[in-house]
C-alpha cells in the first residue's frame, strides 16, 4: 500500500487538529521510511519480481524489523513520544493520535501484503489483497477519499474552497496509477531511494496544503 496509508494521516489531522499534516504525513510512512534505510543498509531485504502480484512487484521477503509486530510497536512509541516532546499541552493526546498514525501503516500493510509481516519465530501474516487489483488499488484510493473528505469537512479552506487540497490528493492518486501500472524498480536500492524521495515530497506538499486551512477546531469542541 502507498498512497492508502495517507488517509489515516488526513483523518488524523481532523481530530487533532495541534499536529502539522507534514509531521502526520511522515508518521504514516515511518515504518518505510526506517525500512527503506535498512534496505539502503542491506539489514532487511526484497526483490522485485515482475508479476509478484497484480498489485505489486516486491517480494518483500526479510524485514523483520519495521514490518514485524514488534518492531512496528516499538516504531510507533518511539516516533509519537518523539512528536509528542515538542508539545507543552496535552501531549498524551499527541502521543496517542502519532503513534496510532504510524501503526496504522502495519495494519493496512496487513490487508494488502502476502505473508511477509513478521510476528514470531517463523510466523508470518497478510492477507494478500495486492493479489487483486481491482481490490487493492479502489481500497488505496478509498482510503485516501475518505481521510481528505474529513480534513476538508473539520479544516475549512481558507481561500479558493478545496482546490488546493483535491488537486493534492489527484495528484497522489495518479503518482498510486503510475506506481502499479509503470515500469518496475531497476533494484531495491534504487526502490528505496525513490520511496524515501517520494515520502519527503509528499510530506511537503502536505505541510503547503495545510497552510491553506483554518485553524481546526477539536471534534471534542
């Protein structure tokens, strides 16, 4: 999954509205991020294997690490108690909305991906939907709809309505198209290196848009 995991950061913002969309953006995308630089390490491994899947080339066949029940825990405490010391008042609330955000990307990794998310000894879970594509790639697509609706519902443009936010999010969804239908990756470095490429542009463009709202009020207002 990639541009799905960025529906959980939008929604996220809605609800608490003191964490900037750019640091929610980089939080959905954390467990890849430290992925891609292990890979760049040689520490976890893939392939690219041509018609793995309909939805993906990757056999991502060792990474025990970041995809790994554990280690996403422990990924996701890490990076919201991070975010969260940069916060005077309610950092709990800041804590749990981060660290949820960057969980979510094993829990929808675990819808999309074969049996590559390490949980112990040799146990391994997915349920394989990159298997369809016309499954996977609407449920990325909803995934991202879905979380934009709620920040374009709770975060009020302030100038030119949502242009700004919806040419984002069709923007992303054509760089998802051109991900599942364009030519595979010459090699998991070069793989890596784009993801964390794409993952910083991505986080940027979302901190422009989200200079484009009103302050959000708290669903709790």
């Amino acid at each position: 999954m990639f541009i799905g995991h960025y529906g959980p950061a939008f929604g996220a913002k809605a609800a608490q509205p003191r964490i900037p969309l750019l640091v929610l953006f980089i939080a959905v995308q954390w467990l890849d991020v430290v992925w891609s630089l292990l890979v760049l390490g040689g520490v976890e491994k893939l392939r690219i294997v041509p018609g793995f899947t309909e939805g993906s080339t990757l056999d991502l066949y060792y990474m025990p690490y970041t995809h790994g029940l554990a280690g996403a825990l422990a990924l996701s405490v890490l990076f919201g108690g991070a975010v969260a010391i940069f916060f005077r008042e309610r950092r709990m609330s800041v804590f749990l909305v981060t660290a949820a955000c960057v969980f979510s990307h094993w829990l929808l990794d675990l819808l999309v991906h074969r049996p590559d998310l390490w949980i112990y000894d040799d146990v391994k879970l997915g349920f394989g939907l990159w298997r369809w594509l016309w499954v996977s790639l609407p449920l990325e697509l909803a995934s991202l709809i879905v979380g934009a609706w709620l920040y374009a519902r709770y975060a009020p443009a302030r100038r030119h309505g949502n242009i700004w936010l919806w040419l984002f999010v069709a923007a992303m969804a054509a760089l998802e198209c051109y991900s599942e239908f364009g030519p595979p990756p010459a090699s998991p470095s070069a793989m890596a290196m784009t993801a964390l490429i794409a993952y910083g542009a991505l986080a940027l463009l979302a901190g422009i848009v989200d200079l484009t709202r009103a302050r959000i009020p708290s669903f709790r207002a």
